[in-house]
C-alpha cells in the first residue's frame, strides 16, 4: 500500500508509521504540491494546507485513491467534484479542535457579559468609575447552538456548567449531554427571539451558506448575543453590518469571515459592538498532536479493515 503524507510533518509521522504498515510505501509531499515519488498507484492521502488548484492536481494524480484525510474539520474546500464521484472514503478531525474553540466560545460570552473591553480601556485611562457599569451573568441566560457536532457538544457541555439554559440542533436529534432541547436542523428559526446568545457550530454547506441573514436577524432578542465559529459564508456579513450599525441586537464576535484575512476597508473592523478575532480560536500546542493520532489510528483501523472514524458524508457536506 502507497501513502501520499505532508512532508511537513515527516519527522512526527515518519517514526510512527512502521508499527502500523511496516510494508506500505510513503511518497512525501511539498506544499507545493510537488511529490518525491511516483503516486499513480497510492491508496491513502492525507491533505495538508495545500490550495485549491494544487489539491485538484493533486487528486487528478491519485487515480487509485481510496481514502482522503482532511486535517480539519471543515471539509467544504475538499470535497470537489473529483472527489465526490469517485469511490473515494473522506475522513475529518472533527473534534480535536472542540476543547480550544468551545474555551473560545466562553471567552467571547463572558466577554460580553462582564464587558472586559471597556474595563480594559479603563485600565488604560486610569478610570476608576466601577458603578458607571453593569455587569451580567451568563447563568440562567439562554444559549441557542446552531450545529450540535462535536464542537457544539463541547460548548453545550461547558456553558451548561455556568448555569445556562442550551438548546441546540442537529440534523439527527438525540439527548445531548449539557443541552435542554436538541431541535432538528430548521427549528432553531422560531427560537431566535427567545435566545440570548447564537452560536454558530454548523458546517458549510449549500444549505447553511448564506442562512444567517436579514431576516433571522431581525428574528433574534434585541439583547441577543451572535458568536460565528464555524465558517463564515454562513452570515450574511452586509445583513449583519446593518443590524449591529443600527442596533437591531446587542452584539456579535466573529472568529470567521466571508473573505479572509479581512480585508482592511471592511466595516467589520470599525464596529463598536462587534469583536472580531483572526480566525484562531481553534490554536492550542496540542491540535497537532491530537490531528495526527486520530489519522494514526484511523490508518491502524484501514489496515485492519476496521470502520474509520469521522467518516463524512460527501453528498451532505460534513
């Protein structure tokens, strides 16, 4: 058996590899997308941070591929046409991102509540005036999770324990721990008035692009809270600008943006009620560690024909 692995990580993989498939051939790749051998006949690729153009080539170049690893959760970008239609099995490392991103998803509430921004810009001032705000809980306050996958459970789990009231849905209902209500993937709409934080754990696909818009929007508290983690075609960004400059709902913190990096003439940058952050609420010194076990046992259990894990359905999108 060929693989065809990130030469990136070589010297973390490379060592590991003969306790699993002592007699598998490796081809190593660069990031730009030249390879050090013949990969017509590899069975097993894993993508790294390559571009578009590059992985189609690259896929192009696998004839007799038959299992593709995405180092990340959001697979939107890989599942191209090519791979699609061929008989090709697509993995994720969906979860090993949930502990750093749901951590996130706390700050950014927190934030909000206890209003650290401006009790850091009164730090800078050397202001003293702590009756001229009030602060909130986030206990007994209503979080709604749009996208119960792993990274969803996870924030379901911690702000459960601060006391808040989650409600969140996935395409499939089930009892989630931590979660009051799991709803299916349309009910979150007529729960948007009632909740005072929105977060956004969905993936991207033809269905979710787009569907945080004008209406959903003007649909939400007035005091409601919108956090986007996920990805960010799925706001509408000039339907947000609108109702943050005019106030329709209290705030929003966005990690993940339509264009990225943001471009520097956005209004986004500008907006007094919103935080925004450089799409880094997945970084922890222990994400590859964790990426590249689960592609290590995912490759023990190929070997052994056993059922991979974070298998992804190609015509659903996640």
């Amino acid at each position: 058996m060929k693989l065809v692995l990130p030469g990136r990580v070589r010297d973390q993989l490379a060592p590991r590899l003969s306790a699993i498939t002592p007699d598998s051939e490796v081809v190593w790749y660069e990031e730009n997308g030249e390879f050090d051998g013949n990969v017509a006949d590899a069975m097993v690729f894993m993508r790294w941070f390559v571009p578009p153009p590059l992985f189609a080539n690259m896929i192009a170049a696998m004839p007799n591929l038959r299992w593709l690893h995405i180092p990340r959760a959001g697979v939107d970008g890989s599942l191209i046409p090519d791979v699609v239609q061929r008989d090709i099995i697509v993995t994720n490392s969906a979860g090993v991102h949930a502990i750093p991103i749901s951590e996130f998803v706390l700050m950014f509430m927190l934030g909000h509540a206890k209003r650290s921004a401006e009790l850091r810009n009164f730090q800078a001032a050397h202001t003293w005036r702590p009756r001229e705000m009030q602060l909130q809980e986030l206990a007994g306050k209503t979080l709604l999770i749009i996208g119960l996958g792993q990274i969803g459970q996870a924030i379901a789990e911690r702000a459960a324990a601060f006391g808040m009231h989650v409600i969140g849905t996935r395409r499939r209902p089930r009892p989630t721990p931590g979660v009051s209500e799991v709803l299916g993937d349309d009910g979150w709409r007529e729960r948007l008035v009632g909740a005072d934080y929105v977060v956004i754990a969905a993936p991207l696909t033809a269905e979710t692009r787009g569907m945080i818009g004008t209406a959903e929007l003007a649909a939400m508290n007035p005091n409601g809270y919108l956090i986007n983690i996920a990805r960010g075609e799925i706001v509408d960004e000039p339907a947000l600008i609108a109702a943050l400059q005019n106030a329709t709902i209290a705030g929003a913190a966005l990690d993940v943006f339509a264009q990225e990096p943001l471009p520097a003439e956005s209004p986004l940058w500008d907006l007094p009620n919103l935080t925004l952050t450089p799409h880094i609420s997945w970084s922890s010194p222990e994400i590859w560690p964790r990426t590249l076990g689960l592609f290590l046992e995912n490759l023990r259990r190929y070997c052994a024909g056993e059922p991979l894990r974070n298998v992804v359905d190609k015509h659903a999108g996640y």
